[in-house]
C-alpha cells in the first residue's frame, strides 16, 4: 500500500480512492478524484489552475521550500520492520505534519500582512469621507469630537454658557 | 470492453500491427473481454515482408484497455489504447518483447513468459 499524490491538485490519494492512468509510454498518472481525472482529459496544465498545489506554490502562494519538506521523499527500498522504528516513525509523522501546518500558515500570514495595513488605511479614508452616512450632521455639528476630521469650531461666548450644564 | 470488430495495437514486435478481434474465446455468450481474456482475431495491418501477414486469423491476449480494470484492492487502472500480444495455442507469446506496462492479472491467469518479457508489471 502506498500513499500516491495526484498528479493534477498534488493531494495524497488514499487507497480506493481515485484512478491511475497509464500512458502508452509507461508512465503512470494518478489521481485523487474524476474532478481532476477531468480536468487531466481536458489537457489543462495544473500550474494554470488556480485550486492546484502546483499553482499555488508556482505563484509563492504557498510554502514552497522547508526542511519538513525533506522527511517525505519517495523511498523505494522496502524497510525490514522494526517495532521501535515504526513506533518513532509514527510520532515523529505526528509531530512534522503538526511543525510544517504551522510553517505553511505563518507565510500565509506573512503574505497577507502587507494587505491588512492597506485595507485598514482604505477603511480609515472611507469613514472620513463618509462619515455622514454613519452620524447625522446635526450631530456633528454639536459634539465636533465624532468627527476624524479636524473642524474648526468658532465658539462664541453665548454658547460656551448654554454648554456648562452639559460638562458638569 | 472488447468485442468482435474491436481494433487492438499489436503490443509485441510480432510483426503484426493491428488486429480486429472476431471472437472472445470463453462462455459463447461472453459479450465484451478485458484484460485476460483471449480473442481470436484477424490481422488487419502487418509489417510487410514477414511470416505474418494480412488477413491471418489468430489468438492473442489482451493486455490493456481503455475501459477501467478494477481491483479488489480498490485500485482502478486505466490504459490509454486496447492492446493485444499475439500468443500461440499454448499462451506462449509469439513475439520477443513486450511493449508498454503490463497489469499484474495475466500472472494469476499463466501468462507468465509475458509477464516476464514485460518492462513494467503494474
């Protein structure tokens, strides 16, 4: 038994899962589900589709060099079986699957830090400017604190009276 | 799925190009064969100057298939043409190689000397 990965989206597919495909020169396809098989027939190049691990990693979307990346190279000598080995093997499996999700998701963060700094300024301009459709202008106008904007206020003495009450 | 009137690739360098399988050799009411099966089949293109010719009735065996072979493991395999190799009474290849990969099946069913010529078993 052995854990292979599509050809087309690069998931592992499991055994009873999927087709393989035999091209006329030897070569084997595999995959995982007739979504991909499809889009294989439909002779679309995977680094062009935008779902794929292949594009993914193609565009930097995706973690692409890591020493995690190492562990799951394809071994074809069969090891004689070992209980303490496979024991060792089966936590050390847990324990770089668990290290190499989080590598994989900080550098989605990273990518997607530069993003959060724009939007948040975008969100700023667009409450200034529209800040009427949040406060009514009446409102405004009275308590100038609501306002981002700095607005002058002239305040004359016949008003400062009427606000005492109001401070106190 | 191989049914008389089925153009089959000549898989082996038995100087046969392209056979036309006439009859599924097993159960008379078999409709299709897959791989395993034997044909009787027809040459229809040959390399010329050879002991095989045109029109030359023989068995051969079917090695692959465009149609899905499925195994009790859940592994399902798909050939991308139907291929035959041109095998005598006995079932003993009448070429010398083998071309193309070859499905671990025709062991279980004495096709050994093919399943030995061949590059690749799946």
């Amino acid at each position: 038994m052995r854990l292979e990965k599509c050809w087309f989206c690069s998931s592992t597919v499991y055994p009873g899962h999927g087709i393989q495909f035999v091209r006329n020169d030897a070569k084997i396809f595999h995959f995982c589900r007739s979504k991909c098989h499809k889009n294989f027939k439909m002779k679309r190049n995977p680094r062009k589709v935008k779902w794929t691990k292949a594009y993914r990693r193609l565009h930097g979307k995706d973690m692409t060099q890591d020493s995690t990346f190492e562990f799951e190279r394809k071994r074809n000598r069969p090891e004689r079986y070992d209980r303490n080995l496979a024991e060792n093997t089966l936590k050390a499996i847990k324990k770089i699957d668990k290290i190499r999700s989080d590598r994989a998701s900080d550098h989605i963060k990273n990518r997607l830090k530069t993003g959060k700094v724009q939007r948040q300024k975008e969100a700023r301009k667009q409450l200034e400017l529209g800040i009427h459709l949040v406060k009514a202008p009446l409102a405004l106008a009275q308590d100038s604190s609501l306002c981002l904007l700095k607005i002058k206020v002239n305040v004359s003495q016949a008003q400062t009276e009427e606000n005492q009450p109001m401070e106190e | 799925m191989i049914q008389p009137q089925t153009h089959l690739n000549v898989a082996d360098n038995s100087r046969a190009r392209e056979l036309m399988c006439i009859r599924v050799i097993g159960a008379s009411n078999r409709r299709y064969a897959h791989i395993g099966d034997v044909i009787v089949a027809v040459i229809k293109e040959a390399v010329p100057n050879t002991p095989l010719e045109r029109s030359e009735v023989i068995t051969a065996v079917i090695i692959s298939t465009r149609k899905e072979l499925k195994r009790d493991n859940g592994m399902i395999i798909r050939y991308d043409d139907n291929a035959a190799v041109v095998i005598d009474q006995e079932g003993n290849p009448k070429g010398t190689q083998i071309f193309g990969a070859i499905a671990r099946e025709l062991r279980q069913l004495n096709f050994t000397k093919i399943v030995s010529l061949a590059p690749e078993v799946l």
